[in-house]
C-alpha cells in the first residue's frame, strides 16, 4: 500500500516585512496566532525576498525559477507557460491543487477574468489578478467569467472560503492550497475597525532607522499596518484551528511568508525593492508535526521564493521539475547541509513604481549573508553593512580600511554567484527591450482594471 503524502498549504500576505511579528521582536504587532505556530514550527530567521517586489518574487513562488529565467522583472507583466509549475508539478504527483486570492501574474489586465489555460495548473480557483481595494474586492470562481465580489474585507472571506475548502475535501488525493492575502500592503489604514482601533501611532516604538523627521508619518503608516497584520494573524488562527478540526493538521506541510517585506519609514523610504532588510527580509515558518513534532526550533539558512517549490516537493517525496533553479531544502530541513552555503542573491533587474531612477531606484545585485550585506549598483560597489555590529543597517562600512577584506571576498562571491546564473547584470532598459515591455516614465508596465 502506497503511503499517503502529506498536504501542503502555503499562506502569505503582501508586503509583510519579517520584523513585524511578535515571535520576531517588534514591541508593537498583536500576532498571538502566529506566534504560537513558531512555536510549533521550523523558523527560518533568515528568510528574504531576493528580487523583493510582488509580480517577480509570485512568478519564482509559481515556477522556482529567478526573474531573469521567468522573465517577470516588474509588474503587471505576463508569466508564460515555458516552466513546470508547482501546481503541475504536484497534480503530477497525484494532488488536488487549489488557488485563493491575489494572483498578480496574468499581465492582462488587475481585473479581468484569467482563463484555465493562464492558471498554471491550478484546479480549484477563486481568484482575482490584483486589487489593493481590500473593503469592495471581486473574484472569480472556478471556469465562469462572472465577477463575484468578496464580503467585506477580503482577507477574512477568502480565509472563510480556504476553511470551507478543507470542511468539504471528499476522496483521499491529498492537496497543495495556496491562500494569497493582500494586505498588509498599503493602503493601510483600511483595516477592519476593531483591528485599527489596536493602535494608536502616538504609542508606537519606532524602529532605529527611522529618520525623526519621518517619524510622524511612519507612524500613521505603522499603526494602519500594524492593523492589517493582527487581522491576518486572526485569520491564520481560524484556518490552523479548521486543520486540527478536520484532523488535517499533522500531516499538512503548513507554510507562512510573504513575497517581500515593506520598508514603511525606516530610512526614511516606503514599499519595497530596495536592498534593505525591511524590504529582504520575510516571515518563514513552516510546520509539519507528522515529520518534526511540534517542538519550533530556528533554522539559519536563508531561504528565498525560488527555494519554496523544490523544498515542498521535495518534503513530499515529489519530483523537482529540470526547469526549478531553486534550492531543495528539505535534505537541511532534515539536518543535512545547506544547499545555499549561507548566501542569499539579492537583485532587481529594472527599478520601477515607486523605486524608478528619478526616485533614487537603481538596478542593483547583492548578498546577504548571516553577518553582511553586500550591494552593486551599475556603477560599482554601493552598499556594506555589518549586520551583526548594525542590525538596523545605519552604517555603510563600504570604503572602511577595517571591512577591506569582508568587501573582497564578499566580492569574489558575489562574481561568482552571477557567473553561476549567467547574469550579466544588465541596465533594466536592455531586459525591457529584449522581452518587449513597454514602460512609462517612472519604468512600470501599463495595465487597465
């Protein structure tokens, strides 16, 4: 008899830096329901974002590639069908596969209905391209191109309907669900109320790195954030309660992240695709009591998107598909060694939105690695930072006599890792013009709702 492999449920938010939780540190966020699954979970304190911005960190969460092998270097941009997805690669291994909420890699347009053909492989399917609107959002369900509209706050509801997902499974195929929020992504003070009322902007500890001159408005900013955030810890606790419940809860792969942090105020910066750690950094647990108990523990390695499909699959026993670029952790989930020797690649092809050149955006390839990070730009070495001695990042060591040695290897090591990738650090225009996509001033793609 064949041994039933376990489900999979990865859930994350958009936009949730790895500093905002309780079981992290922050003095601020209410997350009570996470805190307690870090508790029971594998931590990845290290985890990032390497090309931190929505459409290309979702197109590596779907394909396991990097943005210049999928192609998806800004957003609204689409995601082709040349790759074997995660979802074809688990229906391959007998799974259902179902999808809720924010998708973000149609490139056709935030709310127009996407086909079956442009779900990549995804069965059950309620879903919209991309919507910030979180109080008035719609949705499609399954093959019908009727806009249906989400009640109330949108996290909530497609948290009811990931929930109802598990009431209703009949058979014994187990399943892959990915539940995508939208939140905490800014607009932020539209969270619901009980949850704003949380936070008052006046009481809220600022982070080091926050300019005095910003600070007012970081903290209007944190305060709706924060709010989003609780909401979602609310809704992870729903849907783990729904999982012991149904008695689903042992043998699930439970996987919580975000596609990017969010600076919100700290060097005086908003959003993400900046080399900073409030933008790399994200959340990373991931629980599977059948395989590691539910005795947490802290894991180092600094596991990126793209690693997130090969270690899952590779958890299940499943075939890791050629066209995976990322790491399979799950050997180091088991003890084994990390497949990433401790070094995180961090880029962005072409600087766009809210990060365009006329705003101080730069095309840039980096690495984090436990004690540093280390960032070019096109025009040579940009940033050093010692995060151990500075973990709030608030001192370029670059050019220092004392750090001459860590910039030369860090150097060699950064040479090596865009020889190894055949990354030939490009300026943004020339990827545009070689995939075709057309881009405003401020360097983003155009899209209609």
């Amino acid at each position: 008899m064949t041994e039933k492999k376990p489900n999979v449920i990865l859930v994350f938010g958009d936009q949730w830096r790895a500093q905002a939780l309780g079981y992290a540190g922050d003095p601020n966020v209410q997350t009570p329901h996470l805190d307690g699954l870090a508790a029971e979970s594998l931590n990845f304190r290290n985890a990032v974002s390497g090309c931190p911005v929505c459409c290309p960190a979702r197109a590596s969460l779907l394909t396991g590639q990097s943005p210049l092998e999928h192609r998806v270097i800004v957003n609204d941009v689409p995601l082709s069908d040349c790759a074997t997805s995660i979802a074809q690669a688990f229906a391959a291994g007998g799974y259902d596969t179902a999808y809720i909420g924010k998708w973000h890699v149609d490139g056709q347009g935030r709310s127009n209905y996407i086909p079956p053909e442009r779900r990549q492989g995804f069965d059950y399917w309620k879903v919209l391209e991309c919507t910030h609107d979180y109080n008035n959002s719609f949705y499609y369900a399954g093959d019908s191109n009727e806009k249906l509209r989400w009640e109330g706050y949108d996290a909530i509801e497609q948290t009811r309907d990931a929930q109802a997902y598990l009431r209703d499974r009949s058979g014994e195929d187990p399943f892959l669900m990915v539940l995508s929020w939208g939140p905490p992504h800014d607009p932020y003070q539209t969270a619901p109320q009980a949850y704003r009322d949380l936070y008052d902007p006046a009481a809220l500890q600022l982070r080091p790195n926050v300019p005095s001159t910003f600070s007012d408005t970081a903290r209007d900013w944190l305060a709706g954030y924060y709010a989003h955030c609780t909401a979602l810890d609310a809704c992870a606790g729903d849907l783990l309660q729904t999982l012991d419940e149904e008695g689903l809860a042992d043998d699930t792969i439970f996987v919580f992240f975000s596609d990017h942090g969010d600076m919100v105020g700290s060097h005086g910066m908003n959003n993400k695709q900046k080399p900073w750690d409030e933008s790399v950094r994200v959340p990373f647990l991931l629980r599977y009591p059948a395989a590691f108990g539910r005795a947490g523990r802290t894991l180092e390695a600094p596991i990126d998107i793209p690693d997130i499909m090969p270690s899952v699959l590779g958890l299940c026993g499943l075939e890791v598909p050629e066209t995976v670029q990322g790491h399979d952790f799950s050997g180091y989930i088991h003890g084994g060694e990390d497949p990433s020797d401790g070094v995180a690649f961090l880029q962005c092809p072409h600087p766009f939105g809210q990060w365009w050149p006329g705003a101080g955006g730069r095309s840039f390839r980096g690495l984090r690695t436990e004690r540093y990070t280390y960032v070019r730009s096109l025009e040579g070495p940009w940033l050093l930072y010692d995060n151990g001695a500075d973990p709030y990042q608030q001192n370029n060591v670059l050019g220092e006599p004392q750090y001459d040695a860590a910039w030369r290897e860090l150097e060699a090591m950064l040479q090596a890792q865009l020889a190894s990738r055949g990354d030939e650090f490009l300026p943004g225009p020339a990827y545009l013009e070689r995939w075709g996509y057309p881009v405003g001033a401020r360097g983003t793609v155009a899209y209609t709702n």
